[in-house]
DNA sequence: CGGATTGTTCCATATAATGAAACCTTATTC
DNA sequence: GAATAAGGTTTCATTATATGGAACAATCCG
C-alpha cells in the first residue's frame, strides 16, 4: 500500500519521529527549551533528547548554548528555497501576479492546499511588494478562507470529503461557516459559480474574492484570491475583479502546466 | 563523538541519511527520477526507495504519480517559514532594510553564514532591477562575495581557519581570490578597514560592498551588502554608501540583541 | 547547605533499517 | 507480438540503530 497523503498524527520510522519533533520546535514559534519540549512531546527523555541532539548536528535546529534553546535552522531555509522553486506555483505565477496587482491595486495571496490546509506561497501587499519567506509559508485554515474554499470545492469527490473531516471549524466570526453541513453547502454553491467568496468568515472587515487553478484536466493545483476590507471594498467591488482574478488564474494553471506539473 | 557541524559527506543515523536525500533533491533543482537519485546516492537500491517513501508520506518530499519524480514538498514551505522568522535577521532587520533602500536605491542583499557558505536571508532591488541571481533562501559561495569576506573576516580564528577550508576556490572571473593565502590577506584588510567590496570576483559587471553585522562581543551574526553593476556605479560611488551601510548593519545589530540573540 | 529542577550519559533490549535478490511492470526492440 | 531490457517495488533474514528506564551531573533555589 501506498501512502501519499502526509501523515497527520503518528509518524513512520525514525524519520517521521524526527520531523515530528521539528514541528514541534517550530510550532513554538521562539527559541524552546528542552524541558518545554519535552513536556510537549510523548518521547522518552532520553529519545527526545537525541533526537534534538540529531537535528541540530543536521543544522535543522539550531542550539543557542547561552540559554540552551531550539530553534529552526537554517538549513531549512536552503531547503525551503529549492521547494518553492520546484513544488509550488509562486515562481510560475510570479509575474502573472505583479501584473494582477498593478491592476487592481489590491492585497493578492497564491495559496495551495496542504494536509487540508491553506499554504501561502506568494502575496502581493496592497501598497508596496514584499519578500519571499516574510509571508509566503504562513499556514491557514481550509474552511473559512477563499481560497481554501475555491480549492476544496473542486477538489474530488473523495478528496473534498477527507479535507471537510480535516476543518477545525472554528468560529472566527460571527459570519464562519461552523459545520460541516453548511461548508458543504458553500462548495456545491461555489462550483457552480467559479469563484468563492469570503464574507468575514475568518477576521471581521477582511472580506476576498478567490477562483481556483485549475489544471486542464480538472486537477486543483492552487487557489488565487483578492483581498481587501470592508472599509476599503465591498463584495460587489470584488465581484468587478472576477474577470481580472479569473483570468491570471487561468493564466498560471496555463504557465504551470506548460513548464511540469501533470496529471 | 559528537558531530557538531552540519554534515559535508557522511550522516550520523537514519535521520542524517534521510536528509542527505533531501539536499540531493533539492540539489537537482527539478523533480528527479528514482534511477537519477539511485545514481548519484551511494545508497543501495532498497534503501534509497524506502527513504524515499519515508519522506514522500512526511510531506518533506511530493511524489509525481505521473512523471513519476520526486521534488521538495510543501511541508518544507511551511518549516522554513518558522526558520526564517526566528533563526534569521531577516524579520528583525525589515524594516532597516527598507529604509536603506529607499535611502540608496541599489540592490540590497542580507545574508547569514551557513556551512561556510553564505545564506542570502533577504533582499532590496534596486529601483531599477538588475539582472542577477539572488533570492532568500539562495546560497552562494563565502570567498568571492562581498558578504562572505565581511563575516569570515570578522570570525574567531579558528572559525575563520574552518571555514576558509572549506572554501572551492573556483575562478568565477578574473578577479576571484583563487588561493587560501590570497583570501586570508584580503580578510585581514577587510577586518582592518571595516568593510568589504566585492570587485567583479563572483560576477563579470557586479560589484558591491558589504559590511559584517557584529554583536556587542564581536560575534558575527551576518551582513548586509549594497550591490550594483559597473555600468551603473563603481566602487569609489559604493565607497560614499559606506556611511549608511554601516550604521544599518549596526542599527540591524542592536535591534537583533535586544530581542534575542545572545552570545 | 540540602533539595529541587533540568540536562546528560549508560547499556541491555527492542525495534527499525538494511540490502541482496526475487519479483513485478512498463517501455523497447526485433 | 513475443522477447528483452530497464525501471520500479517487495521480501526476508540479518544487522545496525534507536530506545528508554534508571543512574548520573550540573545548576538553580531558598
């Protein structure tokens, strides 16, 4: 048997273990200290501690002997350049996307679609442009965002059912989608329109339009969406941008699937 | 034994292997083939294919179905995304970066010291962009760059021993520094005069100059570099730039002490 | 100075990785 | 279209590696 979907709560082998543990310390979101990690972990002192031992010899973590703490290496970021480049549509979409934002002078997130998540992978800031790893790798939630609606919507059958079991559903807002039910709902609502909305469904004022991008077969590959705030826009002034969004859409899933990713 | 530096030729553990076939993708900077990697890894067939797997279910690698190669995943993305805020000056140094731009109007690269390599964290264009390699997460070489001279200058002996060591010394142009000794006379220049060029050693037309980013005890946590071509400037114009340089690298290293990064 | 708390090392045992070879499966050739 | 080759996957006895309970240091704290 095949395992393709990445593993969401126990890990194979040593490996798995390892990364497990890098989630971890990443997670944290600061230097962490052995004790904290450990707390965290199910591991063994003894384990963990080679584990972080390993790691750091990797130069996956770093160890800061002055307050003896964790923290993410540098090596990942090495590796992270060479994922980007390879596996995500940024570097295609990158000047599709300069263009969509010189024309509509809106905030614009590509995202694709990870373990049931929403994974940024380029933005463009309303104002001025920004830089790659500042945004790009920040994670969100499927359900309550346009583009992890647009993607889940033309997900498979099946695919689509494993993601919704995913949500958290979270209610964000009063206006969040908390059931599984009504998101189910919003997809068939979604597909027959093409393009989703987020009505304030993740933070209050911020409100976006999003069209999925869709290889030639149908496959989702990412999810393109513009982003304002109720004080600067309405979901009717979004509705304007659809033809503009709908198109750069079409224009990456045409550029990607030129260069690689197939069926 | 410990092994603390981050590993050249052989691993410690199956971790350290599983990571050795990641670089090894990464490496090829394009999805790969099972015989490719099979080729260059001195792993047997066996091994190298449930490393593989391990990897593809741990979302560190994706597994084309169709094409049937392997390339960087997403998980990566995401990892680096928490490596970059926290074990990078990058986040800190933003909005010192910004000013300098706006202030100079010439590329502007950050760059931290990894492996004796340098690690280009993040990055200005120039007003009018010039065609170049570099992005963060880039790597480049720590002998003919004008980041790389400014940190190894400033590195404790020995460091300065290793890292020269480990240094390829490969002509890029006519002007590269080719030998140890060579390269050594010029660190202690720089460590004399404070700052770096670099005059056309890496790339026939670019020139920059650099300047080490110092802790208060002299540690080295990176530098920062303003680059520009010989048709747009030369290196008495990137002199007149040193003033603004430095007091950016020293005002990057202040606000980088104050929040963390210890000694 | 006792008594915690936190971090590190040991070592017999359990577990997981190994790799040679067999076995499929898909292209290629005649 | 059968034969052959190349690429990819699985098996299984063997071996190397990770494991974790417990002992040991080191550091902190009152």
């Amino acid at each position: 048997m095949n395992r393709q979907t990445t593993n969401g709560g126990h890990a194979d082998g040593t490996v798995g273990k390892a990364l497990d543990v890098m989630d971890l310390v990443a997670a944290k979101g600061r230097p962490a200290r052995f004790a904290e990690l450990l707390a965290e972990s199910d591991h063994p002192k003894a384990t963990l501690y080679r584990l972080l031992q390993t790691l750091t010899s990797q130069g996956m973590l770093t160890y800061d002997e002055g307050r003896q703490t964790y923290a993410p290496g540098l090596r990942l970021v090495r590796l992270a350049h060479a994922a980007w480049q390879q596996s995500s549509l940024a570097p295609i979409a990158r000047p599709l996307l300069d263009a969509l934002s010189e024309q509509v002078g809106e905030t614009i997130h590509l995202a694709q679609m990870d373990q049931g998540q929403v994974l940024y992978v380029d933005k463009r800031n309303a104002r001025k442009p920004i830089d790659m790893f500042s945004e790009a790798g920040k994670i969100g939630p499927g359900y309550c965002t346009g583009v992890g609606k647009a993607m889940m919507a033309f997900l498979p059958e099946d695919d689509r059912a494993k993601a919704i079991n995913m949500q958290a559903f979270f209610a964000h807002t009063p206006q969040t989608l908390t059931t599984a039910e009504a998101l189910e709902r919003e997809l068939d609502a979604i597909r027959a329109e093409g393009v989703s909305f987020d009505r304030e469904e993740h933070e209050q004022g911020i409100i976006c339009i999003a069209a999925p991008i869709l290889s030639a077969t149908g496959r989702v590959m990412g999810a393109l969406s513009i982003t304002t705030s109720t004080q600067r826009n309405t979901l009717d002034g979004l509705e304007k941008l659809r033809p503009a969004l709908t198109e750069t859409a079409a224009k990456i899933a045409e550029a990607a699937e030129s260069w690689q990713f197939p069926d």
